[in-house]
C-alpha cells in the first residue's frame, strides 16, 4: 500500500508498506505529485517491484504522521449511485442521468485525524462510506474501455456532510457546495493499492461503522454506474487529469453522527481480509 507520512522534520514522504517493513519511495525518486504516485501505481507488478527495491527500509516510524495521500487536482463525487439510499431519500436513480458533485481538498483531513465541528454549525452531521479511485491519464469523451484502464489505484473515502445544510440549500435550489466542503468534512486513504490489485470486485463488500456498529453495508455489484462508466459519462463534461480522484458513492444506513463518535470505512473481502485497510476519523462535535 502506497502512504504517505511526514518525518520528524517536517518532509512529507511517499511510504510503501511491505510484508519486509515500510520502504521509502521518495527517497527513491518518486515525485510528490498525486499524478506522478499514481503513474507509479498503474505501472506493471515488474517495474514496481523494482522501484520498491531501490527504496530503502524507514528504521522506525517514531515521530512520523500520516497525511493524506497525496493532493489531488479534482475530487468528483456520485450522489446516490447506489440505488437504496437514493429511495431513502424519495427519488428514483437512472442510469439516464448520473448524479456528480465536486469537493474541495482543502476541505479533507488525514486518515486518523480528528474532525472539528464548529459550534455554529445546525443540524446533523453524517458519515457517508465510499470507495475511491485516482486516475493514472487524462480523459476527455473516453470509452468505457479507456476510463477503465486510465484508473490507478484504489483507497477508502468518507464523503462527510452537513445534511442539515444540505437540505436547506436543497429547498432553495441551491448546490450542495457549502454542505459538502466546510473544513474537515471529508477524508481519503489510509493509502493507495493498484487498482491490479483489487480483485473479485462483486464480491467486496463497502461497510461503514460507527463505533463499532455497522451502519452502512453493500456490495459493490449495487453500485448503478460502474467505475467505467462513471468516469466516461464525467469525461463528456469536463476533462479529467491524471491526479483527479472519484468517490463512488455510499451504501444506505447513514445516520447523524454525535461528539466523540468514531467512524469507520472499511472493504471487506469474502475471506473476512480488508484489503484497503481502515479508513477512521473521530468527530469533535460541541454540545449545544
């Protein structure tokens, strides 16, 4: 898994965690940029493998912090692409007319970080558990062929909202641009795998938690647009770069979150293995 962390220093590091301990890439060459990591990603298991052994081995992690993993250029998001929570919500999804939005980067936190409420904030607050995919290449009217190929790698993302907010600007017509990207609402890792790397795609299961209690759970096979698909129907309206990023979605189940609750994205495999890890973030919300 491709990470990225911050020495005692204060020098952000692309890190690879491997069965022999964690190597350092960028000592290694690899460029800071997102679209450089995910060219890395999306190179054959060959070349990989020989970029990580030139890597050295960090010694000890002992003061290091993990940010996110790397800064993208665009965060594109599907609204109720999963078809459940689209009904919860009283409207009928279409594969007719894809549902996207944008956030923000500065408005994600890194994996394990806490999320601040502000006390003037009204109205709740919920988790929303997504995959998340990178792309490797541009994209401009692509085939769903070539979107499939241009994608990278995957990690986990919580498309955190404020959906008192967002109902308000809903009944005004207006877009959900300020309940999507208050700071901190919203997080992407705890790192990158490439996307060769994420097999039995209908059997995985997207689960979100919430101290410890499942709330969300799906398979990915409900998703309505593939990640293909999705990303060809995006590239007929805007060019997508190497770097951007897509969140794809959550599975129904979401609830208000609380001060001091403990949300979870995690990618189960039937073998019971979780093969993006787990992607946390505790919520600090004042009490009224």
């Amino acid at each position: 898994m491709l990470t990225r962390a911050i020495d005692p220093e204060g020098r952000a590091h692309w890190l690879w965690e491997a069965a022999d301990g964690v190597h350092n890439l960028s000592l290694a060459g690899l460029p800071s940029e997102l679209a450089e990591a995910a060219r890395f990603l999306a190179s054959d298991s060959e070349s990989r493998d020989a970029r990580i052994a030139q890597a050295p081995l960090v010694p000890t992690q002992d003061g290091w912090a993990p940010i996110l993993p790397g800064r993208p250029g665009k965060i594109l998001c599907l609204g109720r692409n999963f078809p459940a929570p689209a009904h919860e919500m009283g409207t009928k999804p279409s594969l007719e007319d894809l549902l996207w939005f944008s956030k923000f980067p500065e408005s994600c936190v890194a994996p394990s970080a806490p999320v601040p409420v502000p006390a003037w904030l009204k109205g709740r607050v919920d988790p929303e558990a997504e995959l998340v995919l990178v792309l490797r290449e541009d994209l401009h009217m692509a085939s769903e062929k070539r979107a499939a190929s241009a994608i990278a790698g995957w990690t986990l993302g919580n498309d955190l909202t404020a959906r008192g907010v967002q109902a308000s600007d809903k009944e005004k017509s207006w877009p959900w641009v300020r309940s999507k990207n208050l700071v901190g609402l919203g997080g992407y890792g705890p790192g990158w795998i490439p996307a060769d790397a994420l097999v039995g795609w209908d059997e995985l299961v997207l689960e979100g938690r919430v101290n410890g209690e499942l709330r969300q759970a799906a398979p990915l096979r409900d998703m309505l647009y593939s990640p293909a698909r999705a990303l060809a129907e995006l590239s007929r309206w805007l060019r997508l770069e190497a770097g951007d990023l897509l969140f794809l979605g959550t599975p129904p189940g979401v609830q208000p979150l609380h001060d001091q609750d403990l949300c979870q994205v995690r990618l189960l495999a039937p073998d019971g293995s979780l093969p993006l890890g787990t992607l946390t973030h505790q919520i600090l919300r004042p009490h009224a």
